[in-house]
C-alpha cells in the first residue's frame, strides 16, 4: 500500500508539474470552457443549456484521451515497465495509477465548472445535482480507461494521436458538445451513437437535467459503465510489458471490441 501511494503521488504530482500535462489537464479545458462561457453564449443564447454538461465532458476527454495515453507509451519505450516487473509491481498498479490521477484532474476542472457555469455566465442548473456528480465520475471512469486502452495498444506516440484523434475530434463534432444530438438529422444521429461523449452528454440532458433526450439516459448510463469495464479488462488482457518484445500474446486490433456496447446501445434505440 505504501508503494502503491508514493507511486500515485508522484504521478498526481507530475500532472501538476510537467508543462504538457497541465496544458492537457487544465489550461486547455478551462481555456476552452472560458472561450465558450465568454464567446459561445454571447453569440448563440440557446448554448446554456449545453454549456456546463459540454464542458464537463470535454475537460474529462482532454485530460484522459489527449493526456494519459502518451506517458504510457513513454514509460515502455524507456523500458520503465520492464524494470518494474522485474520489481514485481503489478500490471493492474502500472495502469490504473496513472488512470487514477489523470481522473483526479479531470474532476477537479469538472469541480470548477460546476461551481462557476451558472455563476459566471449565467449556464442552466441541473434540476438533479447527485445525478450530475454521478454522470461525471461515471464518464471519468469510461474515458479514463479508453485513454488507458489507448496507451496500451499504441506502438509509439505518433499512433497515440491517430487513436486519441479518432475519438476526441469525433465527440467534440458529433457527440452533442457544440449541437444538441436531437436535433441532428437522424442518420448523424445513428453515426453519433459509436461515440462515448455520446451517451455521457445523453445521460446528463436525461438524468441531471431532467430534460427529453435522444437516447434513453438508462441505457446511456449502462453503455458507459460497460464500455468503461470491458476497456479495463481490453486493457490489461492487451498489455505489453516491452515495446521491443515482438511476440504479443494477440493482435491490438482486438481493442476494437470497444465498439460492441456502442453498437448494441445504437441497434436498441433506434432499430428495436
């Protein structure tokens, strides 16, 4: 227990100190949320309404997709994994402390949003404040491990933003950050449900809010807890100790049994 906390705070630590992991885990979103409180909402009124729940799942997407893969990748390719196996730290301790505290991160920026949206620039209040914080950490969760699953399967850093692009852009266009998922057209709207900010954005709208959604908030909330626990256990099944060990137990490729509940939650809403 002891190794387990010196560990977690050094990494808490490093996201605090190192340049690029406060760009990802506050500056930007904060930047971003700013911008949007101070810009977006003076030019389109209507965007109150998505302004504190947006916000929220973009300061968790940048911290955990754009920021906890790339250290992963770093720390096998300098051969830090290898020589804490060699130690006897565990898998499962070498992925979720840095998932742990980039979570942290992301849910003190969330902290911030929540108590400064209304406020500052005048954003709608959750009708449910218990079922907001609950989204939060659930969304946390999920895409704190899709960053994870993220860092795992990618060979270096440059596949790190080919696989963290093709979620974050995604979700920051189609996932009802910057539109409201109801009122896109209907097969944008079947595009969208392969998306996590997706459901995260539904839930919120459904449950926090208590408004009408596009996707059943319940089933919102149950594709991300299951997107979240099948992306751990992709995640440690797919781990690989040395990126110069060339005999991987199986093919990265199977990560993209990511998309099954996202497929299946999209098949139920609006095909059954």
């Amino acid at each position: 227990m002891t190794a387990f906390s010196s560990h977690f705070l050094f990494e808490f630590k490093t996201g605090l100190r190192n340049s690029s992991a406060m760009l990802v885990n506050y500056l930007l979103p904060l930047g971003f949320y700013a911008a949007m409180g101070f810009v977006m909402v003076a030019i389109n009124p209507g965007f109150k309404d998505l302004l504190l729940p947006s916000m929220i799942v973009f300061a968790i997407m940048s911290s955990t997709i754009l920021g906890l893969p790339n250290p992963l990748v770093e720390y096998r390719e300098a051969g830090i994994f290898r020589s804490y196996k060699i130690n006897g730290v565990p898998a499962l301790s070498i992925l979720s402390i840095p998932a742990i505290s980039t979570i942290i991160h992301a849910l003190i920026v969330s902290g911030i949003i929540m108590l400064t949206a209304t406020p500052f620039f005048d954003a709608v209040a959750p009708q449910n404040w218990p079922a907001l914080v609950g989204v939060t950490l659930l969304t946390a969760f999920t895409f704190g491990t899709l960053g994870m699953l993220i860092g795992v399967i990618s060979s270096s850093a440059r596949s790190v933003v080919l696989w963290s692009q093709l979620i974050y852009l995604p979700s920051i266009l189609l996932g009802g950050l910057m539109i409201p998922t109801a009122m896109m057209p209907e097969s944008v709207q079947k595009l969208s449900g392969l998306i996590p900010s997706t459901y995260a954005m539904q839930a919120f709208f459904g449950l926090a809010f208590e408004q009408e959604t596009a996707f059943n908030p319940w089933l919102s909330v149950a594709t991300l807890l299951v997107s979240g626990i099948l992306a751990l256990v992709l995640s440690m099944y797919l781990f690989n100790w040395d990126s110069n060990n060339q005999t991987r137990k199986t093919s990265p490729l199977l990560a993209l049994l990511i998309l099954v509940p996202f497929i299946i939650a999209t098949l139920i809403d609006f095909v059954l």
